[in-house]
C-alpha cells in the first residue's frame, strides 16, 4: 500500500491527471493507463502502463 501522502504528490507522467490505488496499481482515469506497483514502489512509466477501458 502507497502512502496516502506520497499518493497525493505522485500523478500520471502523460496526462498530470493524479493516480488512485486499485490493488497493485496506479490508476489514471484521464489516461486509461494503470502503472503497476512493484516491491512497493510505483513503476511511472508509460511503457510499462497497461491500457484499461474506462
């Protein structure tokens, strides 16, 4: 789990939209991309996201 205060300092490297946690990923709804979280720490790259639908 991200800490709620770094949660709200980290947003989504291609819209600046901010991310919300959905299990073991960052969710950016603006983006449609869900940037995974790894050994605790948040993985803010665009080709690592995975597409979601909306």
């Amino acid at each position: 789990m991200i800490d709620e205060s770094l949660l709200k300092l980290l947003v989504c490297p291609q819209s600046k939209a901010p991310l919300k946690q959905v299990g073991d990923e960052l969710v950016c709804e603006e983006s449609a991309l869900a940037y995974p979280i790894v050994d605790d720490i948040p993985v803010l790259l665009v080709e690592e996201a995975r597409k979601i639908n909306q």
